[in-house]
C-alpha cells in the first residue's frame, strides 16, 4: 500500500469510527418539537388518549388536565384538555398551566437534593437518622429492646417503620399554622410501627424527615436547595415552592371549601403546617418545566449541557434498592409497588414514576427513552379521580412504540 493509499485508509477509518460513535450517543440533549412517525410511534394508536381523557372529563373524574408525552428527546404530544377551573367560574385550561404536585415532590425535589448532598460529600445514605435529628426515637421491641436505628436510604424508601401520616388536624388546632418545629418533634418521637427493613409502609413523615436534615446540613430550606441546586440551574421557571402571587392566574386550583378553591397553596394538610416547604409535598410546577426534569433523567443526569446529579446516581435513583426488593422502591421513586398502577402494563421492567395526591403523575422508560406526564387538578371536583385514567394513557404510549 503506498503513502496515499494508507492516508485515505486512515482517513476512511476515522470517519467511519466517529460515525458510530455518533450513532451512540444521543441525538440531542436537549427537548425539541417532533412527531410520532420520526420517533417510532404511531400517530393512530395515541390519538385513543384524546377519547379516554374526555370520557374521563365528562364522567367528572377531573376538571381538566395538560398532558405531556415525549421519546427520545422529541415532543410528540403537549395538550390541554377540558377546564383548568370550574369552581366559582370556569376557565379552561391552557398547556402553561402550573399544578401542585403533591407527592411528585418526593422525587423530584427532595429525593434529588439528598443525592445532591450524598454527591457532595456531606450525608450518607446509611447514616443515623439520629446524626441529624437526635431526638429521633427508634422502634422498640415487645421485651423493650431497640431496634436498629433508622437510616437514610429508609426514609427514602418508605421502610422505616414510621406511620403513613399524623394528626395534621389536631396539631394545627394545638400550635396553629404553620408550626415546622413541633410537627418535626411529632414525627421523630411518634411510635415507629415496624423495625426499619422490614416493612414497606408509604410515608409522608419520612420525607418531611428528610426536608428537615436538608436544612440543617445545608442551612437551606427545601425550596431555597431545589432552587438553587435543581430548578435554576435546569432554568425550570414555572417550578417552586410557595409560589409569589403574581403566579396564580397560572395555578391550578385544587379542592374547593365554602364555595372558594385553594390555589397557590399546597393542598396537603402537613406540608401546610410546614408553611409550604415540605419534602412531602408543595412543589408547583408545569409540564414544560417536568419535560426537562425528566429528560434530565434520561440523559443520565445532565441537560442541554448541565449536569444536576451523576449517572451513577440516576441509576440508584431508578433501581429497587439492594435488600429491600420487597417494597418495591428506588431512592425516591415508586418502581415496583402498589403504587406502581401509573406505569401501565407495557412499559419496560426498568421504568419508573410517581404520582400525586392532587391528580399528577410522572412515568420515565429509560429503556424506550420514553417520558409520560399527566398533570390534573382532580381533586377540584367532589367526586374526582385519575387512578384508572393514568394507567390506561401509560397503556396507550407504551402501545404507540412500534419502533423500540
């Protein structure tokens, strides 16, 4: 071979490995504006959500709501349907709308801010909860024994043994409202119901927990860390706690009393006594804002050049921790529970959501690179309810693939 041959050998070589390389990767970092067909998906089969959306609205299982589907990196469906509000007047809803998350905060704000403090060096996972709060009573045994002390990745996991939740009623008419420092004296002294490890009980009261050690290792409160260490550098504008009031015309309400709707603050009756900044909830947020969380996700951590959190740590996130297969959790997220309903039947084996109280959800395939949000305000009707419609759409998305 002589000189020029073997330069355009090597030439050929190299653009044939940067050529593969480039197939590996993925095709962009950041969100864009696609269609079903350029993504593998059938434009048909999706257009079953519209129909089971609207039954759903007209059967009065929810006001209204803004749906958010997207596939490796591309938006093929960002809607809104039915009424943002219909109580004292009705208004309909808009795709910018934001909605109290409810226990979406767990992953998406909390969960996340404790990793970032793991990444950082300044927690572990297996440390005492007592490291941070002393005060935290530990489950005793019949013959009086103690039992092995609470930990982190407990709390994250919903097996520490704590109740789901406490009297919120009884402690607001005692210390009134908000009363952060008695409802955290309630939770770290409350009965334990069951050893830590043992049992998966879901618990509001662990991630209030885990908000509070936030605090006091960073000297930041969730809404300032999330903000700081997530929503900002994420620039997900629409995302916050304690949203100021020009926010309003944007927030969905939520359950009515007297006559009035409750919009702006959170709906949860223990994250009110913690003056909105909880780790079991208050988070308010939007779709547009979610799509880039979730991509976040998916693209290991980083987006449009940002890194919030290491792959490695997406991947423990994700994952049903070691030696607590039974409860069916990752750090933070539901993966395999009895909670798991808004994943759908479909998804991949490696996918992974939460949902809230208020009538959100998120599901994330990793596997088809594929994100569901369903944000709703269901709670603002009397007899609201998206647990069957959540599931069904996850069917739907998932049956929409025809090119994994």
């Amino acid at each position: 071979m002589n000189r020029k041959s073997l330069s355009i050998f090597v030439l050929l070589t190299i653009i044939s490995i940067l050529l593969t390389t480039c197939d590996k990767m993925p095709a962009s970092q950041k969100l864009y504006r696609s269609t079903p067909k350029h993504l593998g998906m059938d434009a048909k089969q999706l257009k079953h959500i519209d129909v089971i959306i609207e039954k759903a609205i007209r059967d009065k299982k929810l006001p209204g709501a803004v749906l958010l589907v997207a596939r490796k990196d591309g938006i093929v469906v960002h809607k809104a349907y039915g009424n943002f509000q219909v109580t004292p007047d009705v208004q309909p809803m808009t795709t910018e709308k934001m909605f109290d998350m409810a226990s979406v905060t767990k992953p998406v704000a909390t969960a996340t801010s404790i990793m970032i403090l793991v990444e950082q060096g300044k927690i572990r996972l297996m440390d005492p909860v007592t490291k941070y709060i002393a005060e935290y009573t530990p489950y005793y045994y019949e013959d009086g024994r103690a039992a092995e002390p609470i930990r982190l990745y407990h709390l994250l996991t919903h097996t520490s043994g704590l109740p789901p939740y406490t009297n919120a009623g009884a402690l607001k008419e005692q210390y009134g409202e908000p009363c952060s420092k008695e409802l955290i004296q309630n939770i770290a002294t409350i009965e334990k119901q069951n050893p830590p490890g043992k049992h998966f009980a879901y618990s509001c009261l662990g991630f209030i927990t885990l908000a509070e050690i936030i605090q006091r290792v960073s000297g930041l409160n969730i809404g300032e860390f999330s903000k700081k260490y997530i929503f900002e550098p994420l620039q997900m504008n629409s995302t916050m706690f304690c949203p100021p009031e020009e926010y309003l015309p944007r927030i969905a309400p939520t359950e009515v009393f007297n006559g009035i709707p409750l919009k702006g603050k959170v709906h949860d009756p223990l994250a009110q006594l913690m003056g909105g900044l909880s780790g079991n909830a208050g988070l308010f947020s939007s779709a547009d804002d979610l799509a880039i969380f979730c991509q976040m996700m998916l693209n290991g951590g980083t987006y449009d050049g940002v890194r919030i959190i290491s792959p490695l740590t997406v991947k423990a996130m994700m994952a049903v921790y070691p030696d607590l297969a039974f409860a069916g959790r990752g750090l933070g997220w539901d993966v395999n529970s009895a909670y798991s309903s808004n994943m759908g039947d479909i998804f991949s084996k490696s996918s992974y959501g939460h949902t809230g109280f208020t009538g959100t959800s998120i599901v994330i395939d990793p596997e088809t690179e594929t994100f569901v949000i369903l944000l709703t305000n269901s709670v603002h009707l009397p007899e609201g309810n998206v647990i069957a419609l959540r599931s069904k759409i996850a069917n739907i998305v998932a049956g929409s693939i025809v090119d994994p």
